[in-house]
C-alpha cells in the first residue's frame, strides 16, 4: 500500500495567497465592473529593464545558430554571472565570497524551501513571528515540528517581533540549530544594523548554528550604513547561508532567476560532531535535482550589472519606495501606525482590528487588496501588510479609496 507523507496533513488548510486570491475572485465574481488594486502580493508590476531585455534577446539570437547555441548548462550557474555577482554583490561591498560559492537558481523561494532538505530532521528551528510562510511550511513537511496548537506548531522556537521590540527577533534563550532571518523583512519591512546582525552571527557561531538568511531586498536599503549582505559580518562564512533574487532588484518574478550563496567554510555536523562541508552538500544536492537556469535568462541577469543595467534597476527601485513613502505618509495621517516602508516596499500596518476582518475591509469598501498580516504568524494578527509593487497612479488611487473607506 502507498502512503504518503503524514506531515503533510499538519499544514494549515489554505496557504496564505491562496486564500487571498479566493477572496479577490469572490469579490470580482459580486463586483464585476469594479476595478480592483492589488497591494496585496509582492509581484512586480514594471517591464524589465531594457538591458536585461537586450542581452536576453541577444542569446535568444545565439541558441538560434547552430555554432552558438548551447544545450545542458552547468547546474551551478555560468561562470560570466556567477563572477559578476561575487564582485558586485560581495567583493565590491568588502565581502569574502567567491564565485565558485555562488549557485544561480529559478528562485530564493525555491532555494530557501529546499536548503533544509541538507539537514538533520530533528534538528531545531528558530522562526519569527510573523515570517514568510514557506520558511515553515517546507520544514513542517519535513517533519520537524509537532502538531498545530493555538497559533503555532509544537517544536518550533518562535521569535516574536512586536512594537516593543521594532520587529527585529530578540535571540532565542535556549539553543537551536537552524535560523531564519530575513532583511529588509517581509513581511513587517523592518531593517537590521551590523551590530544587530553580529549578534546573532555571534550566537550561532557559540551553538555551532547554521542561519538561513533571506536578503531578496536588499536592493531597497537606502542608508549605506547597513547591511545588504549577512556577509559583511565577520565570521558569517562560517556559519551563514544567503539567499538572494532577481525577482524584486530586476522584475524577474516571472522570468525566474536568482541565487544562494554558501561558502566553503560553512559546516553542518554529523551525530558523530564531525564536520561536514554545506556548500559540498549543496553542490550535490543541485547537480542531482536541478538542471539550470536557461541561458537567455542567465545573460539577461548579467546584464544586471552593466553600467545601464545597474542605473535602470535603481530607478526601478527608487520608483518602488516612492510608492511605499507615500502609503507610509498617508496611513499614518488616517492615525494608523506604521513601520517599513523606508529600507522595503512593504508597510507593516496596525489595522486597529482583526487583521481578516480589515483585509474584508478594504477590499469591500475600497476594492484595495492587501495581506492580513495573521497570514504570517500569531504576532501578525491585528496588522496588514500593504506592498508597493503597482503603478504610481494605481497607488494614488488607492490610498485615496482607503481614505474614504475608513
């Protein structure tokens, strides 16, 4: 008899955006001539940047011709991006990472979900609350947790983020053996210092922890004095994996590209406590279950970083918290407290209500989409998180609807 994978069945019924986007075609399905804005999901709205579009149709051109096409990549990436990554996303920024450290994916959500298949089942897992759900949900299938209880799962080390403390996770008081970190964070849009973030390197070096850090935003940091890189702390090589992606810096969300980065000096441990390399893990890991990303995808992200590239995409961004600025500013004088917004396209708001009950709200009386921040952990309920990922006519129009509305 086949069966399945039990762990599965502790998943909470509906995934998060799942349901949203019930709710939305409910609402359209009742509204059909009402224009609906989404601030909801973090997907892109912009067209590529005209470089990345050039250098893709280019190798577009070259797997046309017999003496340029190109089959099978290598599953870790091209060499020309994965050089161009090292020296402009690391090196230039006083970061010791190498090329050959560097794995090119389809996806940081890919990338983050699959990581712990390297790692122990019974190994324990530090979170905050609220956090992104697939850090979660991928190792609730993994069986690392216990059953679903008041808000949380059984097994799990919750880090609250709260008012009180800014929404950056205090570190945990007892040991643990994997850490989930991600900054500018979705979904509250907080940010972290360096000395803030040698705290936790500190303590996962004391535990002979490993932490999983998501920096897929790090292109919207405008205060040079913090981190775009958990790298950029001293002795992260040894205990820190990065993810980062072309989704948010580039608009690659539908084009897929992105990549983690695992140094050499990173261990994970057998029973036995003897050391065992991650990035030799997860070289095997992806030559095994991944094939690459496409050429002309590959040399469109490269283009990334030309001069032209990285000009478009940091106006791409600019225009990204231009929208979050003015979200930001006009909630606040509606008398809603708000935090991100600043370093993030995402603004964390106290909806002074049910965080459901708020996103009904919206949507009913504004045709405003948004996440209710329950969707993201128990320290999530009462808030929203608003994106800014549209149109700067769209989010006009929007936060001048919620203003009615309310």
């Amino acid at each position: 008899m086949i069966r399945i994978n039990e762990h599965y069945l502790k998943l909470q019924s509906s995934y998060l955006f799942a349901e949203i986007k019930k709710r939305m075609r409910d609402f359209q399905e009742m509204h059909p001539d009402q224009e609906m804005i989404r601030l909801g999901i973090g997907d892109v709205t912009r067209g590529l940047p005209s470089a990345c579009v050039r250098a893709m149709q280019q190798a577009v051109s070259e797997m046309a011709d017999n003496a340029t096409f190109r089959g099978y990549g290598p599953e870790q990436g091209y060499d020309f991006l994965r050089e161009k990554i090292a020296r402009h996303d690391f090196q230039d920024r006083g970061a010791d990472i190498a090329a050959d450290e560097i794995f090119i994916s389809d996806g940081s959500k890919c990338d983050s979900g699959n990581f712990q298949e390297l790692l122990a089942r019974d190994a324990v897992v530090a979170l905050p609350d609220p956090v992104y759900p697939v850090y979660l949900d991928t190792n609730i299938m993994a069986g690392r947790t216990g059953e679903y209880a008041n808000g949380r799962y059984q097994g799990v080390v919750y880090l609250d983020c709260t008012k009180e403390n800014r929404f950056v996770p205090s570190l945990p008081d007892q040991p643990v053996d994997i850490i989930y970190l991600c900054f500018p964070n979705n979904p509250t849009g907080a940010s972290i210092d360096k000395q803030g973030l040698g705290k936790w390197v500190d303590f996962a070096r004391r535990n002979k922890a490993l932490i999983l850090f998501d920096a897929a935003y790090e292109i919207f940091i405008q205060d040079e004095g913090l981190p775009h890189s958990i790298f950029e702390i001293e002795g992260a090589r040894e205990v820190a994996v990065e993810f980062r992606s072309f989704s948010k810096t580039a608009g690659f969300t539908g084009t897929r590209c992105a990549y983690t980065v695992v140094p050499k000096d990173c261990m994970a441990y057998t029973s036995g406590s003897k050391p065992v390399s991650l990035h030799d893990l997860w070289f095997r890991r992806q030559s095994t279950k991944f094939n690459g990303v496409s050429y002309p995808v590959q040399r469109a992200a490269e283009a990334v970083y030309s001069p032209a590239g990285r000009d478009q995409v940091r106006e791409f961004a600019q225009s990204y918290l231009d929208n979050a600025k003015l979200i930001r500013r006009s909630l606040q004088e509606m008398g809603f407290d708000c935090v991100g917004g600043i370093h993030s396209p995402y603004i964390w708001i106290d909806g002074q209500r049910d965080a459901w009950e708020f996103f009904d709200l919206l949507l009913n009386k504004a045709g405003v989409v948004c996440t209710p921040g329950v969707g993201f952990g128990r320290c999530g309920q009462g808030y929203i998180r608003l994106s800014a990922f549209n149109s700067r006519e769209n989010v006009e129009k929007a936060v001048e609807r919620i203003g009615k509305a309310l």
